[in-house]
C-alpha cells in the first residue's frame, strides 16, 4: 500500500503490495523478540534525535511567526495594553525574504544525465527528457520552491520523492514538500544538507480510520505514539485524540455528528550494514554478487574458492505506533540515500542547529517595532501646541477659549497678563538625545545583518548607474552562496533518486513526452532505452527560467552584428528560444516556418 508518507513496495526485493500479507512482529521470519529489541532501538534514538529537534522547532516556530508579521511577545503586548501603548508591527522581514525565494524561481536549474562511457560525452536525451517528465508529472519546482522558502526562514527544507502506487498501478511520480516541523533527524548529524544523518523520522497525525487501513492486523489501542508528542514514552497515553464534533450545515442542533479521531504516527528511515559476497563469474570471469546460499553450494564443490566480503549501507523504513506496527522494510530508493532529501540553511557550530535568514534579523526588526511604538506613544502623549495661562489672565476666558486657535480673531488680555509672562506657550515634545539615530540604526540593521542591499529587494529609491545597480544586487547574491549551493547539492542528490526510480520501476513501456530543439514527440520509456549504468548528474541553469533568457539575449544582441551574415532562418529560431518572448509565440514561429518550408514549389 502506497500511503500518504511514502508507504512503498519493499524497495524491489519483491512487488508485494497487498497490505494482509505484510509482515507482523511474531510471524514467521520475523519473531517477537526480534520486534521488541527493534522497538527499544528505534525509540532510543528517537529520544536523542527527538531532544535536538525540539529546540530547533523552538526557534523555527518563532523564525515563521516573525516572516508572518507576528513579532511582539506575549509579554510584551500585554504590557502595552495596560499602559495604553501601541502595538506597531512594520514586517520589514517578509520583503528579504521573498526577494530570495524570487531568486530561486526566476533562476530555476535543470538537471541532465550523461553516461558514463569511454569516448565523447553526450546528454542521454530520453533520459534526461525522463527526468523532466518526472519532475513535471509531481509538480516538481512548485514543491521545491517551497521547502527552499523553509530554509529561508528557518534553515531546514524537506522533500520526499516517490512512487504512489494508489494512484497509478503501475507508480505515479510523487515530489512533495514536507513539514519541516514534523520531522526529526540523526543529532550527530552536522554536514549540509545533512548528507551524514544515519537516520531520519516524520511525526505526523493522522486520521484513525487512515492508519487503520494501513494496517489492518493492529490493535486500534496500539496505533498512536502518543510518547513520540513529547518526545518522551507515556504507558497511559490514550490511543486517540478527540477534536470537537464537527456538524453538518443541515445536522447543526441535531444529535448526529461526525467526531474525528486523529491518532500519531512515527515513521523513521535509518540506514543499516550488510554483507554481501563478489567473486568472478565462472563463464565471463567478470565480479558479481553472489548470495549466501549460491556461496556456500560452490564451496561445497571448491573448497578453496575464492571470494571477498563486502558490506554496503541498506535502508530500513518502521511505522511505530505505541509500539513496532510492522516488520521493517525497504523503501524505493537508492544505495545511501534515505528518500527524504533536505535542504539546509547556516549552521551553528555552538548550538548544533541549521537556520535561516530570518534569526540574525530577529532583534533589529523587535527594536525597529519598539521603537516606533514609542515614538507613536511620545506623539500622542505630549502636547501638540496650546498655552499655559494663570487664571484672571483674560478679560473673558470663554471668548479666550474661542478666539485662541481662530487666526482672524483677537483675544483680549487684562493689562500687564502679557508683560508679567501670565500667559505662556506649552513647551513643544521633547525626544531623548538620539532617540531617531538609534530608531534608524534599527531599521538599517536588517539589511547589515541579513547582507541584502536595497537593491536586492528593489526598494532603493536613487537615481544610479544601471551597472552600479546590478553590482550590488551580485554581491547580496554572493552573501547567499551558500544557500543557494545548498539546492544544487539537492538537485544532484535528487536527481540521483529520480534516476533509480525510472531506471527500475518506470521503464516499463509507458509514453512520456521529449521535447526537442524545435518539436516535441512521445517515446517508449523502456529498460533499452535508459540502460542501467554509471551516470554523471549535471545540474544546469535552466535554459527556460526568466532570469536566465534575459541574460543569453542580451549576449546574442550584442553577438548579432557580427554574426547578421551567417544567421539562417534555422539558426533564428534557435536563437528566438532564448528570447523572452513567450513560449507560444516561438512555437507558432516555428510552425509557421516549418510549414511553408515544407511546401510543394509551386514556381
């Protein structure tokens, strides 16, 4: 059964799917000891793993609340409605942000496949238009844009890839951005993109009636890790949660309700060491793999035959309810890799933990928003104009009252009120020493700690060179290096995993669509035509991203001067595909062409 969290067939070791023939602990190959040692393991590790994330999502909450506009303490908004103060939120936060994640979309890359082979080096084009059918069936660069948004914000993204066998039989593409507030991961691991975590787990709720399904043989009482909530094992934790009952429009008021009950899910992916044996084959003389049984049948006939052992890295995927709800098996995915790829932010060494943008910005935005609110509170608390005045001080106080703000009228005072200083202005509002120069300081910090000029965003409002511009704009892309290296680390690892997908489980004769330097066409995706092998995973810029296009015409402008007497209508309409001109209009200029060209000469 293919579930929502990447529930597979066991990793190609057999096409077993029918969810009552899995394994249960205390069946045969699979005994009950075995399951309680397998449990006490899984929930030891989850206990560390689990005490690193907390305090990582203790930050990442606040890191979403902040690019959410929700900026002031609990604390501190109750201290300003007692006093009668402001709360001014200015999210100069959210804009930095975007600004990045804009980036990221309008410079989008490809990733090619180029066989390992001795000679000349040449994409495999079915391959690679594979890879791009794959990536376009799951929705691809939607999903991936939105867990790079998360490691904007709080320095961890998450992407599972897979095959969904519900939807499609025969395995439907499936990239999908996952919460990053439900997953836990290896607390040894510290490398980007957490390349050297030996483990990884998602705790998610789900509907009871949903993981029922899933496996059918439980003990409803069994199916919750309630433990996993806390990150600590609770004996007494009740198997369910009940929501308040949700009512039907036309059942409001009525005894019949529908109560949903949600209960918590562990999934975790950890990677394990076997043993295998290699040794020549007796009719090619080539190394291969040989099982333990096909190992110990040869020795029985030559003793002295001679093999190497050898270990590799599997993976292991568990479902834990309250406890081990199944035997373990093996997800789809390639030899060391996990299944869930993530995509990190900076990495602090003292505490341990990834973040984004969003932490070093953090206390210059709460300073910006303080201190304006204290300007708005020092505003409107002092005096806006007026006069002091001694009582007596006027022939007649009513009209003083009347007269005193009117510009055409005259207010009389008793003779010697103005000579003996009996009237007085009121001292005009008074700010601290300094007060603006440190409100500035706040506001322009953002931008100093985060390294995003105004440029970057487009909110600077100067007139200067265009190069001076684009300068600048480059060396805030500079300060981002990193994250952006982060995603094509991704991008090869993910490849990587699309990669055994199609080579194992796709290639099963199904029409995809290539599309070529000037048509697109339908092809058979067989095991012939994207043969097993090494591959070199090339990650591109893609030729088709908007930032992309207008750098490649501006360098054909500049090319075509030279070049007026060597271009052929064939050479422009490749060059029209670089244009930023919309993509249909190049595709019925080439239609057009091709058209007309292929016409009978009627002359």
């Amino acid at each position: 059964m293919q579930a929502e969290l990447g529930w597979t067939p066991d990793g190609g070791q057999t096409t077993e799917t029918d969810r009552e023939k899995r394994q249960k602990p205390g069946q045969a190959g699979w005994s009950a000891g075995a399951a309680e040692a397998l449990e006490r393991k899984l929930k030891a590790w989850f206990k560390q793993d689990i005490a690193v994330a907390a305090a990582w999502r203790a930050e990442a909450r606040e890191d979403y609340a902040f690019y959410n506009g929700e900026q002031w303490a609990e604390e501190d908004k109750a201290l300003l409605a007692e006093m009668k103060r402001p709360v001014m939120t200015f999210n100069r936060i959210a804009p930095l942000v975007n600004a990045v994640i804009g980036s990221e979309i309008n410079n989008r890359r490809e990733v090619r496949y180029i066989p390992r082979e001795q000679g000349d080096c040449l994409a495999n084009e079915i391959l690679t238009g594979a890879g791009e059918w794959f990536r376009d069936q799951a929705g691809a660069e939607d999903e991936e844009s939105e867990a790079f948004a998360d490691t904007v914000i709080c320095g961890m993204g998450f992407v599972d890839t897979r095959l969904d066998f519900e939807a499609d039989p025969d395995g439907e593409p499936v990239i999908e951005r996952l919460d990053p507030l439900k997953m836990a991961w290896d607390a040894r691991a510290c490398k980007a993109n957490l390349a050297d975590a030996g483990r990884l787990w998602y705790i998610d709720e789900k509907p009871l009636e949903q993981v029922k399904a899933m496996f059918p043989d439980c003990d409803p009482a069994l199916l919750s890790a309630g433990w996993a909530k806390s990150g600590l094992e609770a004996k007494d934790e009740p198997y369910e949660r009940q929501r308040p009952a949700l009512y039907d429009k036309e059942e409001q008021g009525s005894d019949t309700a529908t109560l949903d009950k949600m209960c918590v899910l562990v999934e975790c992916r950890w990677f394990e060491t076997e043993s295998y044996f290699r040794a020549a084959d007796s009719s090619s003389g080539q190394l291969r793999e040989y099982s333990r049984a096909e190992l110990d049948t040869i020795l029985a006939q030559i003793p002295d035959f001679p093999y190497i052992k050898q270990y590799r890295k599997v993976v292991r995927r568990a479902f834990l309810g309250r406890g081990l709800l199944a035997a373990p098996d093996r997800p789809l995915v390639p030899q060391g890799q996990l299944g869930w790829e993530c995509i990190t932010g900076y990495y602090s060494k003292a505490a341990r933990r990834f973040y984004g943008l969003v932490r070093p910005a953090k206390d210059p935005q709460r300073w910006a928003n303080k201190f304006f609110s204290q300007v708005m509170y020092l505003l409107n608390s002092q005096s806006k104009g007026g006069i002091m005045a001694e009582r007596g001080a006027f022939d007649d106080d009513n009209q003083a009252e009347t007269s005193w703000a009117r510009a055409d009228a005259i207010t009389w005072a008793k003779p010697g009120a103005l000579a003996g200083r009996r009237i007085e202005p009121k001292p005009l509002a008074q700010f601290p020493s300094g007060f603006f120069t440190l409100f500035n300081e706040s506001k322009e910090a953002i931008a100093q700690v985060t390294g995003l000029s105004p440029e970057f965003v487009g909110t600077r409002e100067v007139n200067q060179p265009g190069i001076l511009e684009h300068t600048r704009r480059q060396s805030s892309l500079n300060l981002l290096a990193s994250l952006f290296n982060a995603l094509r680390r991704y991008r090869k690892r993910q490849g990587r995993l699309v990669l055994y997908l199609i080579q194992n489980y796709l290639s099963d004769g199904r029409l995809i669509r290539i599309t070529g330097a000037d048509k697109s066409r339908y092809v058979p995706l067989t095991r012939s035509a994207v043969a097993s092998g090494e591959y070199d995973i090339i990650v591109d810029d893609a030729p088709t991203s908007p930032n992309e296009k207008e750098r490649s015409f501006a360098l054909i402008q500049q090319m075509l001067p030279v070049l007026r007497d060597y271009i052929t209508p064939e050479i422009g309409l490749e060059i029209l595909r670089y244009s930023p001109l919309p993509q249909s209009l190049v595709d019925s200029l080439a239609n057009i062409y091709r058209a007309g060209n292929s016409a009978p000469d009627l002359g």
